[in-house]
C-alpha cells in the first residue's frame, strides 16, 4: 500500500518535528516536506503531491486560512487539515470556508489527528468534537438553504449517511455494517438524493444541523 504523502505548515520547529514523529511512525503515512510559513507552504507543497497538508492557523507571511484557499485554487484536489491552538470559532470559520476539509485542536490527543488525517484524505471532513457544534453550528446553512426535501432515509441508508459525515471511508463504513463497499456507495448516493444534498461537505453540514455528529 502506498503511504499518505503528508506535508506539514508550521513556524515552529519544534511542533514540526513532533509531528513529523508522530506522522511518520504510523505505516500507512510518511512526510514528504515542511514549511516555516504560509507562502513558503504554497511555494513548495504543488510540487510534491501531498494527499494532506496539516496547517497551523497563525503563521507569517500567509495564514493559514490565506494559504489553504492560494492552495486549493491552484491544486483541487488537494485535502487541507487545519491543526491550532485557537478554539475562537472565528478562526475556524475562516478555514473552513477558505476550503479546509477539517481541523484538530492542538490540545487533541494524537490518535486523534492521526484518524483526522486518514479522515480528510479518504474524502471525509473533520471536525474537533469538542468544538463541531459551536463552530458548524452557526457557519452552516439551514438544511432549507440547501434544498434539503423531507424524504425519510431508511435505516441503513441513515447509518450510511452518519458514518459518512463522521469522516469514515466507504470501506470503513462497509467493514463496520458488514456490507460491500459497493453497497455502501448505492446507500450513501440515495440517502444524498433523497436529502438534496451534492457533496460530503453538505452533508456534514446538515448531520451537525441534525446532531449527528454529537450523538456520535
């Protein structure tokens, strides 16, 4: 299995070499570049391909929230995890609507970033637990907004549409359910229909306006 190629932006070295540690212990990521600063991490990130980026917020030259949107313009594709000290929803806000696909609290655990990593990068959005619902909560859309219908999920595609919000891969979905990964996908396509939803993003939106992620 090819390893997650993850590069990290932070002006302080020691938080770098900490994760690049922690990072580079697990077998299925590796780090493959730094930076010191925002433009540095715009400048040198494009060519190295990283699958995620895991930026601090507070950083010179460009901010986080300043590089992740220079990052993901110029690179799509590209999955940005934001990683801070700040727990001021304004902060956060300001990733996610640059484009980040997540963010942990410095003070998380570090198994916590690690499946924040592997969350972002299968196509999941990730939200601290501990601020999800301060955050989201007032940033997102009322489902109305999203042209969200009234069409009642069944039970599984229900479970599907959860697990998916929560960050989880297709196959972990499919591990968990005892399902093909196939299965989970028709699941995970219906519920989205039925909700009126068209992205992952939409839907973590409206399972934080249900209380999905809280219940989880």
């Amino acid at each position: 299995m090819t390893p997650l190629r993850i590069f990290l932006a932070d002006d302080h070295a020691v938080v770098r070499e900490g994760l690049k540690a922690l990072i580079n212990a697990q077998s299925d990521m590796a780090v493959v570049g730094e930076a010191a600063d925002g433009l540095a991490a715009c400048e040198q990130a494009p060519p190295l391909r990283p699958d995620v980026v895991v930026m601090d917020v507070s950083m010179p030259k460009l901010t986080g929230s300043q590089a992740t949107a220079r990052l993901r313009q110029e690179c799509p594709t590209l999955r940005v995890l934001a990683l801070t000290v700040h727990e001021d929803k304004g902060y956060i806000r300001q990733l996610l609507t640059a484009g980040a696909a997540g963010y942990v609290l410095k003070r998380a655990a570090p198994e916590e970033l690690i499946h924040a990593i592997r969350a972002v990068a299968a196509g999941g959005v990730y939200l601290d637990p501990s601020m999800a619902g301060k955050v989201v909560g007032g940033y997102v859309r009322k489902p109305t907004d999203l042209g969200v219908t009234s069409g009642e999920l069944s039970d599984r595609e229900s479970d599907v549409a959860r697990q998916t919000a929560a960050g989880h891969s297709n196959k972990e979905i499919a591990a968990r359910l005892e399902l093909s990964v196939k299965t989970v996908e028709t699941y995970r396509a219906r519920a989205m229909e039925k909700l009126g939803l068209s992205s992952r993003a939409d839907l973590v939106r409206y399972a934080v306006q249900q209380g999905w992620l809280q219940d989880g």
